[in-house]
C-alpha cells in the first residue's frame, strides 16, 4: 500500500470513527435498550424495527431494502444466464449471487460468534468467497431458486442474531478484525455487507445488459 493510499485510508476510518461517535450519540437519544420504537415498517422506510435495538433495527431495514434490489435484478435469469461468462476473466452472474451472500455469512459468523468460518462452512463457501480462485468456476448449473434459498437461509440466521444483540455492541470495536492502526467496529462490518451488496448489484446488471440478444428491461 502506497503513502496515498495509506493517507486515503486513515482518513476514511477517521471519518467512521467520527460518524460512530455521532450514532452513539443518537443511539442513546433513541434510548438502545428500547426495542420498541419504530417507525411504520415498509421497504422504502429506513429506522428502527420491532423487536430489534434502533440502530440493530435500521440496519437490518438497510439490509432488507437493498437484498430487495438484488432480488429484483436476479428474479427472471434462467440457468444459462447466470452460467454465462462474459469473457474469461468475467465472473458469471450466479458465482456474484453466491459471493454477495458469503459476504454476509462471513460478517455473520464474525461478529455474532467472534470466529472464522469452520471447515465445514469454509468447504462451501470458499469457491463464492474467493472468486479470483478456479474453483469459483464450479458454482454453474443452479437454477435462481437455489440462488434465492440460499440467500434467504443467511438472512434468516442474521436477522435472529441480530435481534439477540444491542446498539452497544454493534457499536463495539470488533477485536476479530480490528488491528492497533486501523480500528473496526461491528456496525461497519454490517455496513460493509449492505455497500458490497449495492456494488456486486450495480455489476451484475452491467453482466445483465451484455447478456446474448438481452431483451431483459
């Protein structure tokens, strides 16, 4: 990492420090051990959710409003265009699905159990967690039902982790990732899960609009 990147860097985590202290600040406005105050709930509202500490609850509806968008892109791809590879350095639609939900399995199994990802979990979500590697060329031949359960399946999991959890803690430096120079808190991990999915979201309809005689919208 150049000097310029490094600068870069330290003063993007300055300003989340900064942004952090100002969400504590409103946190304990919204009083965080009240899980109670909400909002009207939709997908186009941003706040607080029942059953859930109000920064945890705008989260998860920052979570469920962009894997929305994603559901919205993928719906109508048949196998064939998810399988399809733009040219051989491309990723196919269906591995960035997978690599969008590894990504939240990934700050799941961090933050809410303080841990890596076993041999077990490791097994399958390798090849999607590291799409530079060949074996990231075996996730083909899935219809976007399976793609879709899957998702689902890591959302479930998160959204009753979260709910065991307080503003607090996801406020908290996340000591799994964090080093003495660069500081990481739970909430950014969890914000970086949303953000990489509305970067992967952006990709995919790019792949989408260079998909073979496309007459998608």
């Amino acid at each position: 990492m150049n000097e310029i990147e490094k600068s870069s860097r330290r003063s993007f985590i300055g300003k989340t420090l900064a942004l952090t202290s100002t969400l504590a600040l409103t946190s304990l406005a919204f009083k965080p051990s009240e899980r109670d105050n909400t909002i009207e709930e939709g997908l186009f509202m941003i706040g607080p959710r029942k059953g859930y500490t109000p920064l945890i609850g705008t989260l998860v509806s920052m979570l469920e409003n962009m894997t929305s968008q994603v559901k919205q892109t993928i719906r109508d791809f048949t196998v064939e265009e998810l399988d399809y590879q733009f040219d051989e350095n491309a990723n196919t639609i269906g591995a960035l699905i997978l690599h969008i939900t590894s990504s939240e399995k990934f700050h799941q199994i961090g933050t809410l159990e303080n841990r890596p990802l076993n041999e077990e979990e490791l097994k399958f979500w390798y090849p999607a967690r590291n799409l530079s590697d060949p074996s990231s060329k075996t996730i083909k031949g899935n219809e976007i039902e399976y793609y879709l359960k899957i998702m689902d399946a890591v959302r479930k999991d998160s959204l009753a982790g979260l709910k065991e959890k307080d503003d607090t803690w996801l406020l908290s430096l996340d000591e799994f990732v964090s080093t003495s120079e660069v500081p990481i808190n739970k909430f950014w991990r969890w914000f970086h899960a949303c953000e990489h999915m509305s970067n992967h979201n952006g990709q995919i309809k790019f792949l989408k609009s260079r998909l073979p005689l496309n007459k998608k919208d």
